[in-house]
C-alpha cells in the first residue's frame, strides 16, 4: 500500500492532475456517497475523507463538497483549501467564512460544526500536519501565489428540531 500512496502523492502533485481531479473526483465522490447512502467515499480509501455541507455565501443555499480532512485526537477535524493547487480559492472556503456553522458527514455520521479559519502560529502548527498527512499540499503552495487558507472544524450541539411549542 505505501508504493500505491506514494504514486498517488506523485500524480497528484502534477498541473496535469490539478486540471482534471476537480472535474472528476468530487463528481465520483458525491455519486457513490449518495448511492451507498453515505457509507463509502472513494477519496477516502486513500486519504480520510468527508462533506462537507456549508451555506452558500452569497446564496445561502446548501453546497455539498467531498473534501480529504484531517481529524484530529481531540475530535476536531483540519481541513485545507488547496483547490488541488490552482490559483483560486475553493468556493467552499468563502461559504465557511460566511457561514462558519456547517454539517460534515464523517464515515456515515452527520456531525454538525463550525469553522474556524486559522491564523499565525495556530495555522503554522496546523499547516505543517497537514503536510506529514498529504505532502503534496507542499507542491501545491508552490504553485500558487495565495495562502492556502485552512480551517478548524469543531464539533458543536445539533439544532433542536421544532420550536418546542
């Protein structure tokens, strides 16, 4: 399995890879998600993976995303807004800086959130495991000019149902 990761971390490093992964694997992802009623992401047989479900910013509608994340021992999650290392930021960063409350489904589970976007020594700390977890988000900064923003999410209280009335 490490030479299988390995060659992933390789391809996945490449322009050409950036080009075509944003096309392809949240398409793939969302599909075989909402088939297996949430109980298989493909991403996430390489890398721990969940959705996201965020407001849209300007919308305010719902925005499902398929995202590799990294949980944390404290029952956090980390999660990077590489764009697989295109110059723009993902539009998910905006709906969670907008609407930093958020759902992600972890391994079937839907776990309410919010975000919390990471700065200084913070997103030092955060920013270097994330790069021990996926080290092609190395290449990826190279790449592009913007700071690759990353985020904390915390796990909070579900909203009651009803109004209690």
């Amino acid at each position: 399995m490490h030479a299988a990761l390995r060659l992933v971390q390789k391809v996945s490093s490449t322009r050409g890879f950036a080009k075509v992964a944003p096309h392809v694997i949240p398409a793939l992802d969302r599909t075989v998600h909402r088939l297996t009623r949430g109980r298989v992401l493909l991403s996430a047989q390489m890398l721990p993976g969940a959705i996201l479900t965020a407001r849209g910013a300007k919308s305010g509608a719902p925005r499902c995303t398929p995202l590799a994340c990294l949980p944390e021992d404290d029952g956090t999650f980390l999660l990077v807004g590489s764009n697989f290392g295109r110059t723009g930021h993902p539009a998910w960063t905006a709906n969670l800086l907008a609407n930093p409350e958020a759902e992600i489904n972890w391994k079937g589970r839907d776990i309410p959130v919010r975000a919390r976007l990471l700065e200084g020594e913070e997103r030092e700390g955060a920013w270097s495991a994330a790069l021990a977890f996926w080290p092609p988000y190395a290449a990826y900064q190279r790449r592009v000019e913007r700071r690759i923003r990353v985020f904390r999410l915390h796990r909070r209280r579900p909203e009651p149902e009803g109004d209690g009335t």
